[in-house]
C-alpha cells in the first residue's frame, strides 16, 4: 500500500513539474540566434558579391557551411577575426586575390547621365534616385560602395570617389597631419 | 541628500583620485589687465566652432556686414549662428585649415573689416521681466557655446527639465599656463555674476557653486565681492591639482559625487558652466552682444609680451602672436590650448574660434617635443595618476591591439583625455594619442555598424519588394490565363456560331457597302467636276461675284442649318458692303465738279473700276447659281468653298458607315 502511494505521489508531483516545465519552455522560450544570424551581423552587409555570394547573407550561409572566412574585402581585418572568434578557427589575412579598400561611394556625373535606370536596378540597396529619362543620383549616406552600380551603366558615368575626410570621422593619423613647423626669421 | 547639501554648505571638500601637479607657470600672465587685440586685416570665421551642426550660411561674397550681425542661421536644435566681430566685407566664403587637430579645411567665412566697427541694432533683455523660451532663443542667437573647451551648445544645456541639485560654475582652469577665465573673473566679476543669475532663472538650482582654485587670489576675492548680495552662491576654493577643472573631477571634489560612467552630471542633479560661458551668456541677454570676441591666454617664452587679450573671433593666430611679440625659434611649435589637452597648430593662419582659451609659443627648453617612446615597463605610475581611476597601460595594450571589445570592458569612453597618464609615463609613451586613435576607430566602427544594419535593412526591403511585384505579376498572368480558359471551356460552340453570324453578316452587308462605296466615289467626282467648273467660271476679281454665289448655293443647301446660317449671314455682310461702296461711289461721282483736280480724276477712275466690277459680277451671278444648282441636283449640297466640300463629304461618309454599321446590327 505505502509502495502504490508514494508511486502515485511521485508521479503526481512528476506530471506537475512536467506541465510547469512544459509551459515554461513554450511561455518563456528564448529565440536562439541560429549561427548564420550571428554571421551575417558581423558582415558588413554591403551587398557587394565580392565574395562569389550574391549578397551578405548567402556568404554567412556558406561561411555557416564551412567555406573560408577570409573573402569578405569590405569587412576587412575586423569582420574576418570576428568570425574567427565566432568560427572558433583561426584568423586567417585576406584572400590573396582580394584587397581591402579604402570606402568609397558611388558618384554619378548627373550632366552624363541618360535615364537608363540601369544602375538603380543594380543597386541591393535602393540607394539611387531617379527616373526613366530623368537624370539619376545616388543618396551618399546609403550607399555602401559595392561597386555594383559602375558596370552596368552605359555611358560610364559612375565613380567610385573615396568618402571625404571630416574632423568628425578623422582618426588621430599624427603622421599625416601637415604640420609646417615655422622657422625661425 | 539632505546631509550632503549640509555638508557641501559647511564648505566641504573631496578629492579625486589621482591627478597631477605640474609647473602652472600662470604668474606670466595672470598680473596683467587684459589687452585689446587691435582688428587683424582679415578675419577668419569658421561657419562651425562647437559640437554639433554648422548653421546655414546666410552672406555671400561682397556682402557688407555690421559688427554683430549673424553671419549663419540656426536651422536645428544642435547648430548655433556665428556672427560678424566687426563691420566690413565679405571677401569669400571658402574652405580654411580648421582650428582641429586634423587642420582638414572647413567651410570658413572671410571678412575684411572696414575699421568702423560699427556695431548692428541692439535689443538688450531684461532677464527679470522676460520669458525663459525668450531667453533660451536669446542665448541661442548670440551663438553661444561652453567655452572652456568642449564647445557644447549652451541653450541645449540650460534648456534642461530635469531638477537641478546644484549649478557648479567651473573657473579651476587647472592646465597650466592658461589664465583667461582668471583675468576674466579679475575685470568682470559683476557680469559674471549676472550671467550665473539668468542661468539659476533658467534652471532653478538649489545651490550654486563655484569653484576657483587657490592660485588665484585675486580672483577669488574679486568673485567673492561679486557675490555678496546672494546668500546661495558659494566660492569654494580648491586645492591647486590637475585636472581639477574636468567636469567629472571638479563635481567630485565638491560633492562627493561620481557621475557614472557613460552618463551625463544631469542624471545626478548637477549642470556645470564655465566662468567665460556665464560672462557671454550675461553680455548676450544684457547687452545684445553675441559672442564675437573671447579672452585669450596667449604665452609661452617666445613671446616677449606674454598676456591675456580681448581677441575677436576669427583672429588669426600670427595676428595674436605678433601683437605680443613674437620670436620663434628654429622649429618653433605653436599649440592651440594648453599644453596638456592642446595641440599643435600646422600653420599660423588658423582663427582663434569660440574654444580656444590659449595660444602657447613655447621655446624648445620649455616643452621639449615628444622623445622617441618606449616599452611599457608595467610601472603603474599612469593607473596612480588617472583622474577617471581607469586602467590606462591595460588600455594601450588593447589599443595596440585594437580589441574594440576589450576597450570597451575597460570603460574607454571614460577617458577625458587630460594627459595625466602621458605626463607621468617614465618610458615617454604618448598614451592619449592612443585612446585618441582608439577612440576614434571604435566610434567608426559603430558609424559603420549602425550602416550595416541600415543597409541590411533596405537590402531586405528591397528583396520583399522585388517578390512581391513578382508575386504580382505572376499572379496576373495566372488570373488572365484562367479567364482565357474559362471563356474557352465555358462557350467554345457559342464562339463559333457567334464568329460564322458575323461572317454572315457581313457577307450580307456587301452588296449595300459596295453599293455606298460606288455612290461615294461618285459624288466626289461630280463634286470634283463642279469645283472645277466654279473656278474656270470664276472671272480674275471674284470679290463681287462669290457671295451672291454661295448666297444662292447657301440658300438651297440642307445639309446643316447652322452652317448654312452662318454662310448666310457671311454673305449678307459682305452684300451689304458692298452695296455701301457702290452708293459712296455714285456720291463720288455725282460730286466730282466739286472736287479738286487729282483727287477727282483718281475717284473716277475707282468709280468706274467698280462699276465695271459690278457689271461684271452681276454677268457671272447667273451661271454661278446655274452650276450650284446643277450640284444640287446631284443629291449632294455643293459648297463652294472645297474646305467646306470636304466636311460635308467627311459627314456623309460618316453617315453612310453609320447607317451600315446599324444596318449589320
């Protein structure tokens, strides 16, 4: 007797810690951040392609996959030991064929424009105004540099200039100042 | 709390830890009265001189500007004006090596004073009577920015809601050298205090304090006399220690409390001004006067006449150095700021802005330049001097190492940048100049993170755009697909009766389309034929013969009575003139033995032109209405005029198709 209840009071106390725990884990359930996730926020989500990926996320896809962490030129040094961080494998420089850049946007000579809409389709991230037949430009705080504007216009009116230097963005490069100490008279 | 007002009013001092004693070398200048720098031949004004956004630039080249005048408009909370230091002309509005560290060229204004100095309409306040937003916009206008250094907007920060505990004005200046708030509160004591005033309206303050350290005798007294007349405003003078004069470190030393870190002194009840902030912002509301000149320390050993100078904005710094005697070495160094927190100017042309508190010209002896650096040897003499008690060799390590999350973990953002731990360091590690760069790269990165999520976040916008207009689209085809299938699988015989009715049909119209066809081409024959005839009939000068023409062809035409009303009214018009002229030229006739010679022989000859006209027209009258009504006869109204022809064949042909089409139906 004593056996069959101290059964039935611990499966009763089994069933209750059961349903709590069951309702816990569907009410205070924690969204995991799956692995690809993680990656793609570490890339710099330029949309560039310059890693064989159409796009960031498909590169975090296949970096999740296994493939080299290393092809990512826009994210640099920083994006590649973060992923080596994150990877748990070693950081490894640059692909050889790729290079990192100085960032640059796109800059489009508006007298040469024709209205083609050409680069507004190429742009991943809608950062061309414009119209057909209405002359384009590109919105500098949007774009990302990813180059993918410049080869399909027709008439090669796309650069791509550096981002000027302001005293906001500048880095404290001493060696570059200018200074021209004054002579003595 | 209640305890710690007590305390602070029982004039109690804390300390901070850390800090530093170097040679303050301030008895150079601080003696002297304050000289006034004589105007510069060109000034230069950079359209942004403080945190924040430069304002819109409201002058041009060639505009004349009087003194005071704003030269740049606040369009937005973060931007201040900057305004004219004297009367004279715009010569150029163009890009100046900036007073920063970078010395990047900034947008700067350039104006040629005239030597007038003649000054704008002034509206002085009464702070007493005016409102707070009245005063806030006032000291907004007068482009008013923290001058001890940091240049934050001063109307942002006395605009502030919260409850202020305690309003602390800051005249330490603890690096060395510099003595400008010093002279400032010597000769100008009484506006200061007025300044403090219009700020406790502004913010409400329990207590005010205001700290001085103890090397300036002169004017601690000077502010004391001041202050006599208000019994919340405490002078407490503080022990001589660099940086006293840190926001952070001057709250701790007097009242013990800490701002957290990454937190502002608001969110613990305090709000700090600097002595030559309250003097402007006083000279703004009492006077009119927005900022356009400050006091500048300008020393060093170079100069034979170190002192401190009433200097208009946009002076450039040879103007200041020359005026006190300048004789600089072979690689002499000008700093803009003190010698712990300033930096090296790259050339002499750059302006004195609204933050520039000194000018130093040291000779080499007297600031040696910084010596080839060395290995850190862990002595921990920098973590002994930090006054933000950080971990400053912890900190280059990261920095060399760029490990922004490490950085972080050791709170450097915290830094203020004061040079303690570079001043101490025994291996001559230039230790700011790394959390600069440090700081500089991870402000980067987060500009670049928050792109990154910009970027992304259109990126995916565009995608789901680019599906759903695909969606769209295959959503119409497969719609119109369906209906095509539909109309196909519902009715497929129906269509093929339906399509062998029509053939039918039509094949019944024929003979009647031919037939109309034939008609048609008829009647523009014979319409063809009639205008040819008309025109051989038609003798040179129709002039006469014409309306009484289509006056018969109009008379009989049915096609359309409007048109044919207005033909007729046409060829009434001209009958009637006709018949007007024909009377005046019998008169003319009749009273030719009146008239002079010439004129009489010409009014014959015209008479008789138009009575043979006449004649003429009344002969070919009668065949002109034989051929119309020949026309007429033909079933088809004949207008004269082919234009008119060609409407009146449009119409009938219209007609016939609509006669067939019902006729199909």
């Amino acid at each position: 007797m004593m056996v069959i209840i101290a059964l039935l009071a611990l499966g009763a106390l089994a069933l209750i810690f059961g349903a709590i725990l069951g309702y816990a884990s569907i009410r205070f359930r924690v969204e995991s951040d799956p692995l690809v996730e993680q990656i793609d926020d570490i890339l710099p989500q330029t949309q560039c392609g310059q890693c064989g990926y159409p796009g960031c996320r498909p590169y975090a896809e296949a970096i999740a996959n296994g493939d080299a962490i290393n092809k990512c030129p826009p994210g640099g040094d920083t994006a590649i030991r973060k992923l080596a961080d994150l990877m748990g494998v070693e950081a490894k420089p640059l692909d050889a064929a790729q290079q990192e850049s100085e960032k640059k946007v796109a800059y489009i000579r508006e007298d040469e424009c024709i209205g083609c809409t050409k680069c507004i389709q190429a742009c991943p991230v809608d950062a061309i105004v414009g119209a057909t037949r209405q002359m384009h430009t590109v919105i500098v705080d949007e774009c990302t540099g990813c180059d993918l504007c410049v080869d399909p216009c027709p008439v090669d009116c796309i650069d791509m200039l550096p981002i000027p230097e302001t005293p906001e963005r500048w880095k404290w490069d001493l060696d570059r100042i200018p200074v021209r100490v004054v002579g003595a008279d | 709390m209640q305890n710690l007002l007590e305390q602070i009013q029982a004039a109690q001092l804390w300390d901070f830890p850390g800090g530093i004693h170097p040679p303050t070398r301030k008895a150079l200048t601080s003696k002297k009265s304050i000289a006034k720098l004589a105007l510069a031949d060109r000034l230069y004004i950079p359209l942004r001189q403080h945190i924040g956004v430069a304002g819109q630039c409201l002058v041009k080249k060639g505009d004349f500007v009087l003194k005071g005048q704003a030269l740049s408009l606040a369009d937005s909370s973060m931007s201040i004006p900057v305004h004219a230091p004297t009367s004279g002309l715009i010569l150029a509005v163009e890009d100046h090596t900036s007073p920063h560290p970078s010395a990047l060229p900034e947008p700067t204004i350039v104006l040629e004073p005239d030597g007038l100095d003649e000054w704008r309409e002034r509206e002085p306040l009464d702070h007493l009577t005016c409102s707070l937003p009245q005063l806030l916009e006032r000291i907004q206008e007068s482009g008013i920015a923290g001058m001890g250094g940091a240049g934050f907007p001063t109307h942002l920060k006395s605009a502030i809601k919260q409850e202020v505990e305690c309003l602390i004005i800051n005249g330490v200046e603890c690096e060395p050298y510099i003595s400008a708030d010093d002279a400032l509160m010597q000769e100008e004591a009484t506006t200061i205090v007025k300044g403090i005033d219009i700020l406790c309206q502004l913010l409400n303050p329990k207590i005010v304090l205001i700290g001085i350290e103890d090397d300036k005798p002169d004017a601690i007294a000077a502010m004391q006399a001041a202050c006599k007349q208000r019994d919340h405003y405490f002078i407490r003078v503080i022990p001589t220690k660099y940086p006293s004069g840190g926001e952070k470190q001057l709250i701790q030393v007097l009242t013990n409390k800490e701002v957290p870190a990454g937190r502002r002194p608001i969110d613990i009840g305090m709000v700090m001004f600097n002595i030559g902030t309250s003097f402007a912002i006083a000279q703004a509301v009492l006077d009119d006067i927005p900022l356009i000149s400050r006091i500048v320390t300008v020393a060093g050993d170079t100069l034979t006449q170190a002192q401190n100078m009433l200097v208009p904005i946009g002076t450039p710094v040879s103007a200041l150095l020359n005026a006190c005697g300048f004789q600089p070495q072979a690689q002499q160094r000008v700093i803009m700021g003190g010698p712990m927190m300033g930096f090296t100017l790259p050339d002499l042309s750059v302006p004195v802005i609204k933050t520039t508190n000194c000018i130093l010209a040291p000779t080499y002896q007297e600031l040696p330049p910084a010596r080839q650096e060395m290995d850190c040897i862990r002595c921990t003499a920098c973590a002994d001097a930090c006054p933000a008690s950080l971990l400053p060799q912890q900190l280059l390590w990261y920095s060399k190492a760029k490990d922004s999350a490490k950085l972080e973990e050791y709170n450097l953002f915290d830094c203020i940048e004061c040079g303690a731990c570079a001043y101490v360091c025994p291996s001559e590690i230039p230790l700011v100049q790394y959390y600069r760069v440090a700081k500089a790269d991870s402000r980067q990165q987060q500009r670049e993170a928050l792109q990154a999520e910009q970027a992304k976040a259109r990126f995916e916008a565009r995608k789901a755009r680019l599906e759903a207009e695909k969606q769209e689209r295959q959503q119409r085809h497969e719609q119109l697909a369906e209906e095509r299938a539909a109309k196909q699988a519902s009715g497929s015989s129906d269509a093929v009766a339906e399509a062998l009715a029509r053939v039918k049909a039509k094949q019944q119209d024929a003979p009647t389309d031919r037939e109309t066809i034939k008609a048609e081409r008829e009647r523009l024959k014979q319409q063809a034929r009639a205008k040819q005839a008309a025109q051989t009939d038609m003798p040179p000068d129709g002039e006469a013969k014409s309306p009484i023409a289509s006056e018969v062809s109009t008379a009989k035409e049915p096609a359309d009575p409007r048109k044919a009303a207005i033909a007729a009214a046409i060829a009434r018009a001209k009958a009637k003139k006709d018949a007007q002229s024909a009377t005046t030229s019998d008169e003319v006739v009749s009273s030719t033995p009146a008239e002079p010679a010439d004129p009489r022989k010409a009014a014959i000859a015209a008479a008789i032109a138009r009575a043979k006209a006449k004649k003429d027209a009344q002969a070919a009258a009668p065949d002109e209405a034989v051929s119309s009504t020949s026309a007429e006869q033909t079933e088809t109204p004949e207008p004269t005029d082919p234009r008119k022809a060609a409407i009146a064949a449009a119409i009938a042909r219209a007609k016939a198709k609509k006669q067939k089409d019902t006729e199909t139906k």
